[in-house]
C-alpha cells in the first residue's frame, strides 16, 4: 500500500493527535492518487507537524525552565565539586581567586564544559512526554 512506510515514521516522530489531525489527511489522499505531488504533499505536511510538535514541546520546556535550571545546578555544582577535588594543590578560595582575575582559562573552560554537560542529560531525562490524544 502506498504510504505504509510513511505512516511508520509519521507514527515515530509525531504526537498521536498532530499525525492523526496533520498527516493523516494526507496520507489518505497519496492512498487514493500516488502521484508526485501526493508524496510533497505528504512530506510538507509532515514537515509542518514536526514544526508545530517541536515548538510545543519548547513551550512546555519554558514553562518548566526554572526545575530544569535547579537541576542544572545541582548536578553541575556536584560535578564541578568532585572537579575541584581533582585540582592538586588548589583551595577553594584560591580557584575563585583565580576565576575572578580570569587567570585560569583551562579551569574556566572546564566549568564551562561541565555545565555544558550537566544539561545534556536533565534534558533528555525530563523533556516533555508524549501526548497521546483521549479517547
């Protein structure tokens, strides 16, 4: 059948409600006329939901930036503590000393690499789940 295999990756990518409001009006109508034009239509139509899916999964995220941020900065601040425990012959005080005078560019860049790595997996670990449409 004609479109099998879109409707599987439509299926994969999409929320349940945006493939059965966006996508699946189009895949019916490549089921009737596989033509060219069908399949463009088919793949603009899955473009546009992917858009529209993406950009609300933004806004839940926004919604819920400041426990994302608190999470951020937990797992950073511990990364960064057991960072610090790495760093022979340092205090405290003279790293932030050091940071303040920005002296110390590769500390610095490791801070910053590890914030950058801290929010890589509270992202993946509390991005917005699916919807699922109610029946």
């Amino acid at each position: 059948m004609a479109g099998a295999g879109l409707i599987r990756i439509a299926r994969l990518l999409l929320h349940e409600d945006t493939f059965e409001l966006m996508v699946a009006p189009a895949i019916a109508d490549l089921q009737c006329a596989p033509t060219a034009s069908a399949y463009a239509a088919v793949w603009t139509s899955m473009a546009g939901a992917l858009t529209d899916d993406f950009s609300g999964d933004i806004r839940y995220v926004c919604e819920d930036i400041t426990t994302l941020m608190g999470l951020i900065v937990i797992q950073a601040s511990y990364y960064s503590g057991m960072l610090l425990l790495l760093v022979a012959g340092m205090t405290t005080t003279q790293i932030a000393e050091s940071l303040a005078t920005g002296g110390a560019r590769t500390l610095s860049a490791a801070i910053v690499f590890v914030l950058a790595l801290s929010a890589l997996p509270t992202m993946l670990c509390f991005w917005p789940p699916r919807r699922v449409r109610e029946t």
